[in-house]
C-alpha cells in the first residue's frame, strides 16, 4: 500500500503545477465593462496622471470628490468610506484581474501599468457627435477627388492646379487638427476632470 502511495504522490504534485495561473483577459468586452461604470471611469482618469503607486485611500477621496462634486478637502469620512468600500470589494480587484492596473490589497496601494494607455484606443469616438468621424473622412475624400477632377478638367478657367492641391491640403489639415482636439478631450489623465465632468462643464 505504502509503494501504491509513493507511486501516485508525484502524479498529483506534477499535475497541480501544470494548472496555468489566470492570465489577465483585456479584450473588447472586459474594457467596456469597466468604461460602463463611472467609478470605474473615475480611477482610471486619476491613475493615469500620477506617476508611480498611490494608495487606496487617497484615490477614494478624489473619486468622491468627483461624484460628489465637492473639493477634495472638503470629502467627508463617510463619502470617502463609502467609495473606499466600493473599490476596495469590487472595482478594484475586478480591474486588476482584466490587467488594467495593479492592487496591492496587503498594502493598499494602486498603480497603472502599461496596458491602462491602450484604453484611449476605445475612447476616439465621440459619443455626440452627429456625424462619425469615418463618415466625415469619407465625405472629405470625395470632395478632395472633386476637387482634383476639376482641376484636371479646368472646371474654373484661370485658377492653377496647385490651388486645387492648396484647398485639398488645407482641408486635410484642419481637419486632422480638429479631430486631434476632439479626441483628447476624452482621454484619460488630460486635465484636472475626468472626461465625462468636462464635456458636462462644457455644455
């Protein structure tokens, strides 16, 4: 019996240290999850624009002081606590396993990693906007063909062809200037407020 035993024992060691550890899933669905919720939102934002681990505590009370509209010095014990809570039992460690920052619960402390900068990635779209901006470039290129075509035809008698390319040009450029203005205002770590606070504070 005891030979029986020393034969099975290494079968079960080996077999528990084939067992993968969980590797951290940042796909499409688990970044939007955590974009649906504006505590959520709120951490991100702040993690971004520190530099190195902050801890638990004091990111409690900037969230709080954004949902509850307050200035940070003036956030209560109890709104604090209560976010803290929130965090600390939910957000947190759900936002740690998807590998979009690391918490140390033992000390507290929470800080962004490489991946949190992918997140701008889903945030290029306005909300708002009435037109998507794939549709704006879409409608661009046909009037940059236009353009061209008329300058090959010599629509308008008199006017050079490198003005054709001049308007072409311009239009390009003020386009891509907007867009790039437009888009960070819903980065995270720009400014003082979250993104959601000042597109409110703008209307």
């Amino acid at each position: 019996m005891s030979e029986q035993l020393s034969r099975e024992r290494p079968a079960t060691e080996s077999m528990n240290e084939s067992e993968p550890e969980s590797a951290p899933d940042l796909s499409y669905d688990s970044v939007f999850f955590v974009l649906s919720n504006p505590r959520r939102r709120y951490v991100l934002h702040y993690l971004k624009s520190c530099e190195g681990p902050i801890s638990t505590g004091n990111l409690a009370a900037r969230v709080a002081a954004w949902e509850y509209d307050v200035p940070y010095e003036q956030v209560t014990n109890r709104q604090r606590k209560r976010v803290y809570t929130s965090l600390h039992q939910t957000h947190l460690p759900k936002m740690a396993s998807i590998g979009l920052l690391e918490y140390d619960q033992s000390r507290s402390t929470v800080k962004a990693n490489a991946e949190l900068s992918k997140v701008d990635f889903y945030l290029e779209v306005s909300p708002k906007q009435d037109i998507p901006w794939h549709s704006y470039y879409l409608g661009l290129a046909g009037l940059s063909v236009s353009l061209f075509l008329a300058g090959v035809v010599g629509v308008l008698p008199g006017v050079p062809g490198v003005a054709y390319a001049g308007i072409i040009a311009l239009l390009l450029t003020v386009s891509a200037v907007y867009h790039a203005r437009a888009a960070r205002q819903y980065r995270f770590g720009e400014g003082d407020l979250p993104p959601s606070l000042r597109q409110s504070n703008n209307e």
